[in-house]
C-alpha cells in the first residue's frame, strides 16, 4: 500500500487533505508565476475583470505556463490511490468538455496531480486525458511541483503526512508578513462581495444566539441553570423536600461542571410534558415594558430584510435560535414574513422565509398552527438525531440554501458539529468560497504577569491567530468578516444594503 494510501484512510480525510492539498499547490503556482510576471487567477488570488468568471476552476493562467500556450485551465487532483487517476480521466474529461464549451478563449489544460509516478506512467496518463479533450493537455505530479517550490520535497515517494504541518507553516509564514492592518482591507473586499450577492437576491441570512443576546433573550448557561433549578425543585417537592437559594447555588456548581447538552437530556427527560412551557418562560423571562425584544443589531437586521427596489435582497433567513425576536422586529418595518419550523410548512414568492431549524417558541403560541410538529433541537440526542438523518426537514433546509445561494452568518459561535458537517458537504461540489460569517477578532493583549510580554510579540500572535482561523474556515468554504467589537455589526450590515 502506498504511503498516501495509508494517511488517506476515510472520506473526510480525503476531502480534507485534497483541499490542503489544493491549497498548496495554488500558493506555490502564484509565488512561481509572481517571478515571470504572470498572473493565477482563482478563488484564493480573484480575477480583476467582474465580466468573466473562472470559479467553475481551481485556476486559470492568462498567458499560459510550461510551454502551454494561451489562457490555460489548472485542474488540480488528489486521490487515495494511483489507478483512480486513470479510473476517474473519462469523467473528468466530460466534465472539463462540457465546462470550456462557455470558455472559446481557453487553449490548454495543465491538471497537477498529488503522486509521484513513473515517468512512463506520467506519459501514458497524459495521452489518456489528450485523447479525452480537445484543447492541449499536460500533467504535473509531485516531481514537478518540487521544481517550482522545496516544501512538496516532503510529499516524495507519496508521504502526505506532513501536509497538514506544512500547510500551518505557510499560514504563519503568510500572516507574518502582514501589517496589523490589512484585515480592514480585506474585510471592506468581502462586504463588496456580499453587497454583489444582495444586488442579485442570492443572499440568505443564518443567525445564531448572539443576534438575541442584546434584546434580553436567555443565554444558553442561564436557560439551563434555571430549567435545572426548576427540575430539581419539582423532584425534591414531590418527596416534601424544600431547598433555599444557597442549596440551590451549591447544586448548580456542581451539576454545571457537565456537559450543558447532556444536562439538557436530563431536564427533557425530568420535565415531561411542560418541558416545552418552562422552555418558553424561562426564554422570555427578561422581557418587561421597558425590553420589548429588540436592539440594534435585530433592527438593522430587519432593514437588511426590506426588499429592495426591483428585487427581495434577502433570499430567506435561517435562524437556529427558538424565539420569535425576528418576527416581532420584521412587523414593525411592516416586512411580509412566513415562519417555518416543520417540513409540513412552505412559503410564497411574496414573503421572507423564517427557517426555525432548531425549533419555534413564540411568546404567542396561539398565533401559529402545528408547533407541536417543530423538531426542538435541545439536547444531545436532538443533534444526534440530526446527524443521523440527512433526510431530515432542518437538514434539506440548510444544505440547499448552503449549495444554491451565497449566505452571511450572524451571531453564530461555528461550534456546532451538525452545520459544520452541512458546510462540508455543500463545499465538495463547488470551487467557490461563497460563504460569510461574522466574528469578533480575539487579540491578546498584556495582562498583569510577573513578566510583561512584548507588544510586537503579542502583535504577531494575534495575526497568526486570526490567519489559522481563517485557514480552518476556508476548508468549509467560509470568509471570515471580522470586526472588534460586536457593536460594530450594525453598521456593517446597513453597509449592505446601499449599494
């Protein structure tokens, strides 16, 4: 078995380390073009030119490269095994025919292959793929690639078990030659490109606890804390047990050194029928005259709703927060809405999607048919019973909208395991990065030691940082908009809609 073989051992590892892989390679061909003056236009390093675009590619090189003349596709592959190269050439062929059909100016194809073959197996691949396709053809593998760039030295006799390290490596290397600065910059880009989505109503919304935190909605540690509080009082007042408020905080420090998703699994359990009631209540319980369920940020998320002239602007949204904040934000901007919790709901082109995946609780359940047929995602087993069924109403739901439109997410920590698995699958299919969330930046700074530490070494740190963070999403086809303070997303948001 080949040492590739052996490091690619299951499918998520295979896509994973393919896209590592892709990465490399990408990086290596601009430092080498940079020196010939030449140009790598792809995802990673964009095309000037808004009128054409070359997504349906890993990359493509204007003037051509290695004696391939012309405007030259790069197609770049990694499989588990060397024969699936020569297995896999008839579908690759069609797929690539079909592409450059809507590509005249397109002369060559260079494909850069992950193994390290023989010379004559080299030959004898390409003149498969040339008997395939109809424009010049010609194969890199990992000789050639330690031609343009020493770091795939360590890919020789096919050992990709450093490939994680190296891509690492780059990404510090790569981050340490910026200023503090530059985030801003690439921040503005990236509003730039969901200001193109809005203008095409391709852009759909996922908003997570962050969004209601301001409005006076429970943080998940409370909600828990006060349903097991509840739970253990029902428990103990059955059995003629009264406990006062220092039992009660001994019991939550203990208890909260658990799981708050395994805790959850018992208090749905504990609470039986009037567990979804005491949800409810306790998510509401900071409501008052004076808090009426809105803020800044919910605010500007309802304006971003507003159709825009000659067109909706926001596709639909997807919330995984159980409140009905957004829809009393959207009533007050008079914003035509359709909340939807179960796979027996649909909409109309002429309202705003509510995609409630994780489940619905408003304040007014009278208002609203058929709750009672909402998954209400609370506890492990929920998740794993999402994860478990791909089929599933809430899972169709997001995984179409992650494929089929560009979305921005809002007041999401990325923690969850489920949407992470969702992003993954929608990214093998697409060469696009097309997603956006929103993230405050952790940067470090001094804090009372025995020892200060340098401002310029704390400076590099936060950069390294936020650059492997920026590594890790792009696997799952995310951008990363940052801002400093939550404050600051508001404003972002109104950015977007004035185009």
């Amino acid at each position: 078995m080949d040492l590739v073989n052996k490091y690619i051992t299951n499918k998520n590892n295979i896509v994973k380390t393919a896209y590592i892989f892709e990465t490399l390679v990408l990086n290596a061909l601009q430092e080498y073009l940079n020196k010939e003056n030449k140009k790598l236009i792809s995802n990673e390093y964009g095309n000037e030119d808004k009128n054409v675009s070359f997504h349906e590619f890993d990359g493509v090189i204007l003037e051509g490269i290695d004696g391939l003349e012309g405007q030259t596709v790069i197609e770049i592959k990694l499989y588990s095994d060397k024969n699936a190269y020569q297995r896999n050439s008839k579908k690759i062929a069609e797929v690539l025919n079909n592409k450059l059909e809507l590509f005249p100016n397109i002369k060559s194809i260079l494909f850069i292959f992950g193994y390290e073959f023989l010379n004559e197996e080299k030959q004898k691949l390409e003149e498969r793929f040339q008997s395939l396709l109809k424009h010049s053809v010609k194969i890199w593998d990992i000789k050639d690639l330690c031609k343009i760039d020493s770091q795939f030295d360590s890919f020789s006799n096919n050992d990709l078990s450093k490939i994680t390290e190296i891509l690492v490596n780059n990404a510090v290397d790569k981050s340490l030659s910026k200023s503090s600065g530059d985030w801003k910059k690439i921040r503005q880009e990236r509003l730039e490109e969901l200001k193109s989505s809005y203008k095409r109503d391709e852009l759909v919304l996922f908003l997570g606890a962050g969004v209601s935190k301001d409005a006076g909605i429970s943080e998940w540690e409370d909600l828990i804390s006060d349903l097991l509080v509840l739970m253990i009082k029902n428990k103990f007042s059955k059995k003629n047990i009264s406990i006062n408020n220092f039992e009660t905080d001994f019991i939550l420090k203990e208890l909260n050194e658990n799981s708050p998703l395994l805790q959850a699994a018992f208090i749905k359990a504990g609470l039986g029928e009037s567990f979804e009631k005491d949800v409810s209540s306790f998510l509401y319980k900071n409501f008052n005259d004076t808090n009426k369920g809105t803020s800044k940020l919910l605010k500007a998320i309802a304006r971003l709703c507003l159709p825009r002239r000659n067109g909706v602007g926001i596709r639909a949204v997807v919330t995984y927060n159980f409140d009905d904040l957004l829809e009393v934000n959207l009533k007050k901007y008079n914003i035509q809405y359709h909340s939807l919790y179960s796979e027996m709901d649909y909409t109309t082109l002429d309202k705003l999607g509510i995609y409630h995946v994780h489940g619905f609780l408003p304040r007014n359940p009278d208002e609203y048919e058929q709750l009672s047929e909402g998954l209400l995602v609370f506890s492990e087993d929920g998740y794993h019973n999402l994860y478990n069924d791909p089929y599933s109403w809430t899972n169709i739901t997001q995984l179409n909208f992650l494929r089929e439109n560009t979305t921005l997410m809002i007041g999401l920590s990325l923690t969850d395991p489920n949407l992470r698995r969702l992003l993954a699958i929608s990214n093998r299919r697409t060469k696009a990065t097309k997603h956006f969330a929103i993230m405050k930046k952790n940067n470090f700074s001094n804090v009372s030691t025995m020892e200060e530490i340098r401002d310029d070494i704390l400076e590099s740190f936060n950069i390294v940082n936020n650059e492997l963070q920026e590594k890790f999403f792009e696997q799952l086809g995310m951008k990363i908009i940052w801002v400093e303070k939550y404050e600051e997303i508001p404003g972002l948001l109104e950015s977007i809609k004035r185009i």
